[in-house]
C-alpha cells in the first residue's frame, strides 16, 4: 500500500524541476580606482612614519565632514588600493602619523609628536577603465 502510494505521487510531480531560461542582466557600468598611498618622509626616518587611513567619499563636503562611503585597512607594506566603483568623481582622504619624539615630527610637517598629516583630493573613475592616481600630502 505505502509503495503504491509513492507511486501515484511520483507520477503526478516532476522530480526535477524544468530547466529556466537563464536571466539576461546587463552588466551595469563599473571602473577601477587605483590609489597609489604614497608618502615621502623628509626629516624624519621613513620606519617611524606610518600609514593610518584611506577613504572615499561622494562629495566634498562628506569628505570634510568625515562621511566616507568606504574605507580600507591601510598598511606600510602596501603601496595600491583598488577599488571597483561606478563611473563617476569622488573624493579622497588619506593620512600618515609620525611617531617620532621630541620636535622632529614638527620639522618633518607634521603637527607635532603623534601628529597626523592628511591629503585629499578629487578622482575620476571612468567606465571599464582602471584610473590610477598617487596621494598628494603637501
């Protein structure tokens, strides 16, 4: 009795499920943002200067306000970030810290012991194009 029942439900539905015309879904447009995170250290030795951000923001107003829209682990070994983003311009904000002691950091530009130097500027990604461009800290 179990196996004909089996049977007769077996016989209704289909075990696999008919096969589905694939979905077409135009790609939409991206690029590639190639950020060199450069920074030459002058007056201070290059091991006690240290990356500590890089970030993206829509605007220039979100990038003074600190609004990024993404962010990434920076690191000393590191030199290219990419970022796959949609056509269009955006903001950058980068910045280095130095750890030096006494007034070197201060003769080096930077604010003092501890102190952070940033850069920011505006970038273009342009579609199905890798854009690169190299942090400017003055």
């Amino acid at each position: 009795m179990v196996i004909v029942i089996i049977a007769a439900s077996l016989s209704c539905d289909k075990i696999f499920p008919a096969e589905e015309e694939p979905l077409i879904v135009d790609p939409k447009p991206m690029g590639i943002l190639d950020m060199a995170f450069v920074y030459r250290a002058q007056g201070v030795t290059a091991d006690r200067v240290k990356k500590v951000e890089l970030a993206l923001a829509y605007t220039a107003d979100d990038l003074y306000r600190g609004v990024f829209f993404t962010q990434t682990n920076v690191s000393d070994a590191v030199t290219h970030y990419r970022f796959d983003l949609p056509p269009g311009e955006y903001f950058y904000y980068a910045s280095v810290i130095c750890l030096c002691s006494g007034d070197s950091c201060k003769y080096a530009g930077f604010s003092g012991q501890n102190g952070i130097l940033a850069a920011g500027g505006k970038v273009k990604v342009e579609d199905g194009k890798i854009s690169s461009y190299t942090t400017t800290f003055h």
